[in-house]
C-alpha cells in the first residue's frame, strides 16, 4: 500500500518533503512517522538555537559563530549575487556578521534566524550599492597587441568569477516554492551580470523572489516595504531581464557539468587555444560569440570579430598553456604566457559559456583572480 498522489501533492504543497528532495511513493504511514520525526527534529534543533542564542546574546563567540556557520556560504552567494564582485561579497559578507552581532540582542524570533540573517545581508549589499564604489575600468594592458575595435562597450566591468570550490554547500539549499530559477542558472556569469544592470531594489525583490523563493511578504519585511510595492518591482526586473537576455531563450542548454559532451569540447576549446590554431577556435563558436574581459571594457560580439580579436592575440606571438578549473559552474583555465625563459607567467582567467555542442562566450579576468582559484601566479618551466 502507497500514499495517494493527492497525499503527495498536498504535502508537497505545504512545504513538509524533506529538503531538496521531490515527492515520492512511501508506505502506508511512513509520511506520518516522517512528519512526526520531522517536529521532533525541529523541535530539538529549536531548544539548541535559543541556547546558542542566549549565550551568543552575552557575549559568547563560539555560540555566534554555531548560529551562523552554516548559512555562511549561501550568504556569500547571495552577496555575489547582488554585488558581481567576489571581493565586494566578501566585504558584505563581512558586514552583514558584524550587524547581526551587534544586532542578535534586537532578534525576536518572529522570522527564522535564515530569513533574518538574508534580510541584513540584502541591505548591507544596497548600502554597498549605493556607496557607488565600484571598480573603474581599466585601459587596455596587453602589451604587443593591438585589439580590433570594439564592437561594444561593457557596462559591468566590476565583475568578477565565483570558485566553483565555494558553491558546495550554497546551491542545494532548499529554495522556497516560489523560485523560478534553477541554482546553476542563477549563478551563471551571463545572469549575474545581467543582474547587475538592475537598479538595486528591483535586484534585490528578483534575488529573494525569484532565486531564492521568499514569499512576498517576507521580501516586504526585509525591505521594509509593502508587498504590493514588491510585486511592483518585481514585473519591472522580469520585463528588464528579458530585455537583457533575449537570445537566451532560444538557445540549447549547455552540456551537463563533467559530462562527456562538456569533457569533449573543452578538450577541443584547449587544444585550439595551446596550439594558436585559429580555424579550429571558430569552428568551436556560436554566430554570436562575445568575448568580454571585465575591468577592461571592451566587448566584441560575432563570431568573425571574436576571431579577428583572438588573431590578433595569436599574430602577436603569444602562446599560452591553461591551467583548468570551474567558475560559476562553467568551465574555466587559468592562461600561462610562455617566456623564452621558460617560466609561465600567469596572464588571466578564462571562463567558457557553453550552449550545445558550441562556445557562445568567454570572459577574459585579470591575473588578480588565480589565487581565489588554488592558481599560481606562474608555473615552472616544463
């Protein structure tokens, strides 16, 4: 005998499956002997946070730190998320900890310890928002190379990748039932710069709703707002993120992280790169290719100005070894510069965006992100 699909469903429905998990077929009363171990459980876990609570309230560091260790990554991501710059998350992040610190005697309890601690975090990155400091962009600093002219501008040049070796732990958190978002997508180079082109509220209502599945009038609390003005914001962001991104939606999902597909054609994008062989690189790209290279500001969109381009990398002499690894769930290489004298210096930060079975971007970071990495600044002569 099995639980009735309307059983499931209507559990579903109220949020009692266990985290992360779908519905699915139980024994007669397994869900009821779930549910009942499920109240128990967060009836303990309650009886420890108060206690944690109460000792972190006076004074006790080791209690505050218990509290708060096990949102600390999601938070990161949720900063990442709001600001694009791994180093201006960690700064929120930074922030946000020492709010709720100083804070923790104002916590009533009236929303989760979670929900609380996004609500300061939300705010400390609107505060850095506002602050308006942005990195400036930089000047062209290749040196022997004369780039094509841009075909644009880039408007986010503050971006910077987020170590795939941190999302463990902060992508499968159990999302409210209102996310529309898949958490890979929501962290991928293409949306978080799409984000940041928001105006900071409508940034903010999209991240809680739409990300992370807050209801709206949770989002109206963390705001301080009301909920019809979150609604409001919320179809302004939808509409302005359309906007952004309307060849998205027709493009075909990239290949699964780790799968043989994505395995083969980076195999293809490191031999043609390695080797210089320019030929082999355009065949690997979409029509609309784009390469960007934040802080600089040059952007060049098609397939025959991103070969241009990257010829004028390859007519120059330089050749390079890459080094992989994975930023925002893409795969990505650090770029050595071979030298006569045989030392590879470290020269940047490669991150593929795949549709397919092809390269639809690649974006080009400064050499100051390899140690966020586990990256050398240069390899030894091989």
């Amino acid at each position: 005998m099995v639980v009735s699909a309307t059983t499931d469903a209507g559990a579903a429905a109220q949020g009692n499956w266990p985290p992360g998990g779908r519905p699915v077929r139980r024994p007669a009363g397994a869900y009821t002997r779930w549910k009942y171990d499920k109240v128990r459980e967060e009836g303990d876990a309650r009886v420890v946070a108060a206690d944690q609570i109460a000792r972190a309230r006076a004074g006790d560091g080791d209690a505050f730190r218990a509290l708060t260790e096990p949102y600390l990554r999601e938070l990161q991501v949720h900063c990442y998320r709001m600001l694009g710059s791994f180093q201006d998350a960690e700064d929120a992040l930074q922030n946000t900890l020492l709010t709720a610190w100083q804070s923790l005697g104002g916590f009533e309890g009236r929303a989760s310890l979670r929900t609380w601690l996004y609500r300061i975090a939300t705010n400390r990155c609107l505060d850095a928002r506002r602050a308006a400091s942005r990195r400036p962009a930089k000047e062209w600093n290749v040196p022997g190379v004369e780039p094509p002219e841009p075909t644009r501008l880039g408007e986010v040049v503050w971006l910077q990748p987020f170590p795939d070796a941190l999302l463990e732990g902060a992508i499968e958190v159990p999302l409210g039932p209102e996310a529309r978002y898949e958490q890979t997508e929501a962290i991928s180079l293409a949306f978080v710069t799409a984000l940041q082109v928001l105006p900071p509220r409508q940034l903010a209502v999209l991240i809680l709703r739409d990300v992370l599945g807050f209801r709206a009038s949770e989002v109206a609390g963390m705001l301080d707002s009301t909920v019809e003005s979150v609604n409001s914001a919320l179809k302004r962001a939808r509409a302005s993120l359309q906007r952004q991104q309307p060849q998205a939606s027709g493009r075909e999902p990239p290949p699964a992280a780790g799968s043989p597909a994505e395995e083969a054609l980076v195999t293809k994008f490191v031999r043609a790169w390695e080797s210089a062989d320019l030929g082999a690189l355009v065949a690997l790209l979409t029509d609309d290719a784009f390469i960007s290279m934040p802080p600089m500001p040059f952007g060049y969109e098609g397939r025959d100005v991103v070969a241009r381009f990257c010829g004028s990398l390859f007519g120059a002499g330089r050749r390079f070894d890459l080094v992989p690894t994975r930023a925002n769930g893409q795969p990505a290489f650090g770029a050595y510069l071979r030298a006569p004298a045989g030392i590879r210096h470290g020269t940047g930060l490669y991150v593929l965006t795949l549709t397919g079975d092809r390269i639809c971007a690649m974006t080009r970071f400064d050499n100051s992100v390899l140690p966020w990495f586990g990256l050398p600044r240069s390899l030894p002569t091989r």
